[in-house]
C-alpha cells in the first residue's frame, strides 16, 4: 500500500515537485543546523571537539546520515527530472512565455549553475572535512584549512551559490506545496531571503580564521590576562 503509494508520488509530475519542495526543505533545515553547529568554531577548540565527538560517537548518527543523503539523492534526481520535463514542454510549447511565479530574481535565473556548483562542491567538502585523516582534532583541521587562500575562495563560492539557490527554492517549495496565501506571502519571501543571508555565515567562517581573527582574539585575551595577574 505505502509502496503503491510512493510510485504515484513518483509518476506524477506534481508529486515530483512536491518531493522536491518536501526534500529542499529538510536540506534547508540541515543546512541552518549545520550553519549553527560551525559557529561553535567561535566557542574554541574543546567545544567544537566536544561537540563533533557527541556527533561521531553517536549510534543515531550513522542513520540520520544515511537519511541525510537519501534525501539529497531524491532531490538532486527530482531537479533533473522536473528540469528536463520543463525543457520538454517548452520545445513543445515554443511559443509560449515562461511566467516566473513571484518574478525572475538571479536566484531563480540561476538555479540549475548554483545546483551544479553545490554538488561539487559538497563533494569536495566532504573529501576534505568527512572522508580524512582526523588525528589532529577537528577544530585544527577545519581553522587550518581556513588559513589556505585557494579554500577560502571554494568556501565563499559555495555559500554565496548556497545562498542564491534557497533566496529561490525555500520560497518556491512553499508555494509548491500550496502554502501561500496573499497575506503571508511576503513572510514566506522575507524568511526566504534571512535564511539565504543566513548562508553567508558560511563564508564569514572561513575568512575569519583566514583573517586570524582567532589569533588576534587570543593575543588580547592573553595580553589581558598577563595584565591582570601584574
Ligand atoms: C564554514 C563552513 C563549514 C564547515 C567548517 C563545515 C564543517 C564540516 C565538518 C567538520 C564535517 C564533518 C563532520 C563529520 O565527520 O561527521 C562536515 C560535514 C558535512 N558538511 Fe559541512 N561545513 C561547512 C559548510 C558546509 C556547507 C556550506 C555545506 C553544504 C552546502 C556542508 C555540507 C556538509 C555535509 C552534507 C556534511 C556531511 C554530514 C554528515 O555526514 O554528518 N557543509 N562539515
């Protein structure tokens, strides 16, 4: 019966893109869990450790992962399938312009770059930060990765395609899944452009270790201290 119904969700094209919205959403929602777990970074190396090692050492983990990237294998193959069912009906309908439901923004004009940029990106995350040698503890080997000027601008690319690529689709899933109503519509947009500014917390992460910010913190923060103690 659950089986039965799942394929009718596949088969329709508006199931489709309700799977999509549905998956982009609890992306959405990792991606600002994620956001507020990397600003523990600013807490010192005991809690981000402390905290990385709850993670890792946690038997729920390895499910939520496995949640995780299921829901990014549904969403990246649902994209490519609304895409090509779009790019099909507008060869058969060459005449018709295309409405932009709430305006073209860049976000929407560039949704499908911004998702290509993404993927790689992820993929390069995750060979670096994921799938390495973590001897050194995780807060050395993020704040070190951080000092690399050519890590830098990877991380700034891909918050900045983060941020542009939900300024659209967290507002898009809602509408998709027939939550919009006239009087909190402009809500939904203004969550929708906090949340893509959220993403930029990404960047500033990376350029504040890069900018030593933590080690001009520290040298005050001793100064203060050797103060103190004369
Ligand atoms: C300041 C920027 C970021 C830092 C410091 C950071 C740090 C980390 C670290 C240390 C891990 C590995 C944790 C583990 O081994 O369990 C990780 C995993 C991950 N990161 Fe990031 N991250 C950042 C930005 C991002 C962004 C922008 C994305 C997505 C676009 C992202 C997506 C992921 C994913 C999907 C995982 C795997 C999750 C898991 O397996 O638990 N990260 N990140």
């Amino acid at each position: 019966m659950k089986l039965l119904f799942i394929l009718r969700v596949f088969k329709t094209s508006i199931g489709r893109k309700q799977l999509m919205a549905i998956t982009g959403l609890l992306l959405s929602l990792f991606m600002l869990i994620h956001l507020a777990e990397n600003l523990l970074l600013f807490k010192g190396e005991e809690w981000y450790n402390g905290w990385v090692n709850i993670l890792i050492t946690n038997p729920l983990t390895i499910y939520l992962e496995i949640g995780l990237l299921i829901t990014f294998i549904i969403h990246i193959f649902m994209g490519m399938w609304v895409r090509y069912e779009n790019w099909i009906n507008s060869k058969v309908r060459k005449y018709e312009t295309i409405n932009w439901q709430g305006g073209r923004t860049i976000g929407s004009a560039t949704m499908l770059y911004t998702a290509i940029i993404l993927l790689i990106y992820i993929i390069f995350h995750l060979l670096h930060f994921k799938f390495t040698d973590h001897s050194m503890g995780f807060y050395q080997m993020v704040t070190s990765a951080f000092r690399n000027k050519t890590f830098v601008l990877i991380y700034i690319t891909g918050s900045i395609a983060l941020a542009l690529h939900l300024s659209h689709g967290f507002q898009s899933a809602f509408q998709t899944l027939g939550i919009n109503h006239e009087k909190y519509n402009i809500f939904i947009k203004i969550a929708s452009y906090l949340v893509a500014l959220m993403m930029v917390g990404f960047a500033m992460i990376s350029l504040y270790y890069f900018f030593g910010f933590d080690i001009k913190a520290d040298i005050e923060y001793n100064n203060l201290v050797e103060m103190t103690i004369e």
